[in-house]
C-alpha cells in the first residue's frame, strides 16, 4: 500500500485543533508509519485597513484538513475517531473507505500554499530515479541532478536522443520511479 492524500470533514474552526489532536494520537499510538502528515489547507491575503496593509491567513476549504496517510483499518480507524473529525470525503458511508485526491489535485491545494506533494531530503535525494508525470517530457524517466527547494523545481538529467540533457522541472510535474 502507498500513501495518498485523504480530505477530512471536521467542524468548522475547528481544522487547527483536529490537525493537533490527530498528529498526538498518531504519535501516541504508534501509526508515524500509516499517518504522516496533517495540513490545514490555509492562503496569505494581503488586505488594506485604514491605509495599513495587513496579513491575513484564510481557510481555503473551512472546515476542512487534508491528511497523509496509508489507509489501512487501524489508521482510518484513528482519523475518524479523532474528536472534531465527522467524517472522510470520497466515502459512501456504511463502513466504505474513502477515495484519495489525485496527485494533481493535491499538487493544486498545496502549490497554492507553497508546500509539495514530495518531501524533498525524507523522498526525494539527489541522483533518485524519477518520472515525469505532466509537460512535454510527460512520461520520461531521468536523475535528479539538483534540488531548488526555494522555487519547486529540480534540474533533471533526461536521455534525449540517445544524449543525456539536463532539463529543469516543477516538482508538481514528477513523482519518485
């Protein structure tokens, strides 16, 4: 089984403190290895008030935390359990574990908050094999030759017509081989 992205329903306000309560049981019980991380999907805005500008964070989906994790019987049974949790979205209910986001999706909600699918340095080393899942080199495998962490992108030796080429690419468009 592989980890994947899960959409948790939680009362609204509440996102911050089921994130807390969620990452304690997960320590608690011993699950680090099925319950890897909690994100509470959040966006800077910049607003001016009385000529001043502030900044302010915003819920992106209230009520609302995206979890990582590999759903196996004891993890879903934790998450859904946690006080503050009511439920997982993609479920039909009756017991059915729920459906995860696709990559694309996930590489969407955290993009715009300026974290990545991947864990450079846990996943992703220099000299990993990789696969280009999106763009035009959609479907290449290649080495990773250099990790830019401060712009998402790596610099990526790909074999292009028998001549290895160093190309660069957005984290959001690859996935560890």
């Amino acid at each position: 089984m592989q980890k994947e992205w899960y959409v948790v329903n939680t009362y609204s306000g509440h996102e911050n403190k089921v994130k807390e309560k969620l990452e304690m049981r997960a320590s608690s019980m011993g699950m680090e290895d099925y319950i890897y991380r909690v994100v509470v999907p959040e966006i800077k805005e910049v607003e001016i008030k009385d000529g001043k500008q502030k900044e302010k964070t915003k819920k992106m989906f209230p009520g609302y935390i995206l979890v990582e994790m590999i759903m196996n019987d004891d993890a879903w049974f934790i998450v859904r359990n946690t006080p503050g949790v009511t439920g997982f979205i993609g479920s039909s209910g009756k017991g059915a574990k729920p459906f995860p986001l696709t990559p694309a999706e996930v590489d969407k909600i955290l993009g715009s908050m300026g974290l990545s699918r991947l864990e450079i340095g846990n996943e992703l080393k220099v000299n990993d094999m990789i696969k280009v899942i999106s763009g035009p080199f959609e479907g290449m495998f290649g080495k990773i030759r250099n990790i830019d962490m401060q712009n998402q992108k790596l610099e990526v030796a790909l074999d292009l017509f028998g001549q290895e080429t160093i190309v660069e690419i957005s984290l959001t468009d690859i996935e560890k081989a």
